[in-house]
C-alpha cells in the first residue's frame, strides 16, 4: 500500500512500526526500509527480506542531540556529526553498550546512525522516540531500488510512503568516526 509521505500519513508508519511490521520511507538520498530497531524479530524479518544475514543495519534518528543515547561519542565528534548533519552521511561510531540488540549490528561494536534531513522521516523519527533502521530498498547484491513505481510493484505488501520529489538516487557517504583518523567507508551523496 501506497501513502503520499506527509505528516498526515505519520500515523499510519507509526502504527506499523509500533506493530513490527516493515516500512519504506524517504530520505534526502534514497528510499529506506525501516523497522523499529529496538525490535529483534523486525530486524530479523528485515534481514530476511533482503537476504542479509550477519551484516550490520544502521539507524536513524531525529537529531544530532540523541546520538549518544546509541553511541559512546566525545565532544569534537559530535561536532564532527553536527558539521555534516544534512541528512546525506552516515556516521560509524562505537555502539553504546546493549542499548540497541545485536540483530542490529550483526555483533559488531559499531553503529551507523544517520541524521534525518527528510521532513516526513525527521517527523517521524521524532514521534516515534526510538531509532528505525535505514537500509536501501533492495534485495542483498542488487541496485538500490530508486524508482517509485518500482518500489511499489517490488514490494506491495509493505507500506511505501512516497514522495514525488525524491531526486538523488544514491546512497549516503559513510564516514568512520571511531578512529583519531576519519576514514571515508563509502563514497555517496554529499554537499
């Protein structure tokens, strides 16, 4: 089923999330699987859907002001994050103890967490008060998804909330922070 992604239709991710069920959402490079990421068995129906198995999902969250609620960050990274918040970056950092279950991140002591800059996905991600995961919309080894028609006719039984102004059509940069040397992971959409 198909929602326009404004904050009339929050209601309808909120609910499916709060179900643990699996949504697609907008970002401000491309669309993103989520599921609450608190959720062991919607992360693992997630990494079923795609075929992943033992590999890392990351989250995303509202603001840079929770980071350290799922990460264990000093000042000058937070900076680091705050300087790059727009939206397009993906940051590795050193996952905060058992706050979020290994599902998640596959055992590793890394989290990606990614800023929401989307308006729908910041509302969100806000309303929700929990991190969801962002992953591409694909199945695992296959191009990322971008197109809505083909999203929707990919995946008809999960919730796609679409926005007809989606543009970028390429993945975030991912940038290690858990190192003194940043260290650029993958070369994706920036400013």
């Amino acid at each position: 089923m198909t929602y326009k992604a404004n904050f009339k239709n929050i209601k309808f991710a909120l609910e499916a999330l709060q179900q643990g069920k699996i949504i697609i959402y907008p970002t401000n490079t491309i669309y993103g699987f989520g599921v609450d990421a608190t959720n062991k068995d919607a992360i693992i129906k997630l990494n079923n859907l795609k075929g992943r198995l033992n590999k890392p999902l990351s989250i995303i969250i509202h603001s840079v002001e929770v980071v350290d609620s799922y990460s264990i960050i000093d000042r000058q990274t937070k900076t680091k994050i705050i300087d790059k918040s727009t939206g397009k970056f993906t940051f590795l950092l050193k996952k905060k103890g058992s706050v979020l279950p290994n599902e998640l991140t596959a055992k590793s002591s890394k989290i990606g967490i990614r800023i929401a800059n989307h308006p729908f996905t910041k509302e969100l991600t806000k309303q929700f008060n929990k991190p969801i995961t962002t992953t591409s919309v694909n199945k695992q080894g296959e191009k990322s998804i971008t197109k809505n028609d083909e999203i929707a006719s990919s995946f008809p039984n999960i919730l796609f909330f679409e926005d007809i102004n989606m543009q970028s059509g390429i993945e975030s940069t991912i940038i290690d922070l858990t190192d003194s040397k940043d260290k650029i992971v993958r070369i994706g959409a920036e400013e």
